[in-house]
C-alpha cells in the first residue's frame, strides 16, 4: 500500500468523522492516468469511499492543471515570505518550511478574497475560521510559561520560541511553536509575551 493510499484514506475519514461524505458531498479527484492513480481508485471502492468521483486527464496536457499551479506558484511564494520575513537562520529555515506553507494555505482559506462573498474555509465548514483572531506573525518569537512546576525564584520561568502559527485540532487561541535550541515542536495557549 503506497503513502499517497494511506494519506488520502486519512482525510477522507477526517472529512467523514466532520459529517462530510461523498453522499452529500461530491468529492472529486481530478488526476492523471498513472497507475498509482487508478490503484488509488480502486483502494478506496475497497475501503468503502466507491461515490468519490474521479476523472482522468489525457496525456501531455498541462492545460489542464493550470489553475492548480498558479495557485501552488502563490502558495510557495508566501511561504518563502513568512521565512524570509521570520529572519530565520538557514539551519532553521530548512526543516520549518512545511509549517510555513501549511500557515499559507490557512491563510488562503479564511480570507475572504475581493471577489467572494466568504471564505474558502466558510464555504466548506460553514462557519468562519476562529483563529482568525488571534493570528500571529509567523516566526515571531514569544515567550512561553515553562513546564516545570518546581524552580528556583531567580531561574527564568519562561522559554523563548518561535511561533509556528495556530496548532491543528486544538482551541483556536492555541498555537505551535518551535524551540530553537531543541529544534523540537510544542502546542500552547500559555504565552507570556509576544515579542514582536
């Protein structure tokens, strides 16, 4: 069973686990003739997902995959903007660019753009994004409470991170943040201070 099998039978059960199935929503997949596609097909008839749609495009056609690249030339330009502007040291920016490009396509669904009446994200969940409000400048560091309970009054209580944008699957005001000397992920609510 390949990755692509696996990740995309994830989602879909993420979808089906929000109430959101190929019975009253048509989901499509719009790919092309290689034969990893067509197993993927034929995986998910076998897992229970035979109404998702999908369509074959001819060879030699990139035509047809226009709109998405424009959109993924857009994608990797602002993630290249949240890294440049984070002034983030090059050993760090190497291993952080997918939470920048993840923080860019949360970007892209919850702003409304000028020629729309809702989000992206409003159109699919029905409701507005509620970490909106409380966005952050990504790689900005922050300071937040440490883990220990027991410290001496004179040791610093708070650990200096960088913030990776809001943290999937939890309250909106949480976020996840990068130790720099660690180079290890946490999610928090508990920030003392943003430091701008």
């Amino acid at each position: 069973m390949s990755d692509q099998q696996q990740v995309i039978l994830a989602f879909l059960q993420r979808l089906q686990a929000k109430g959101i199935t190929p019975t009253n929503v048509t989901i499509f997949f719009w790919v092309d003739n290689a034969g990893e596609n067509k197993a993927l097909k034929a995986f998910l008839t076998a897992n229970g997902f035979a109404n998702v749609e999908f369509e074959f495009t001819p060879r030699n056609s990139p035509q047809c995959n226009g709109k998405i690249e424009r959109k993924m030339a857009v994608l990797w330009s602002r993630t290249k903007s949240l890294l440049n502007t984070a002034k983030l040291p090059q050993s760090l920016r190497n291993g952080l660019w997918p939470k920048a490009f993840l923080f860019s396509i949360l970007l892209e669904n919850a702003i409304v753009p000028t020629n729309k009446t809702a989000s992206a994200y409003k159109l699919f969940h029905g409701e507005d994004y509620k970490g909106l409000n409380h966005l952050h400048i990504f790689g900005e560091v922050v300071v937040v409470k440490g883990s220990n309970k027991i410290q001496s009054k004179l040791k610093n209580k708070g650990l200096p991170l960088r913030c990776c944008g809001i943290a999937r699957d939890h309250a909106a005001d949480c976020f996840t943040f990068l130790n720099p000397k660690t180079k290890k992920y946490m999610e928090s609510r508990d920030v003392n201070i943003w430091l701008n």
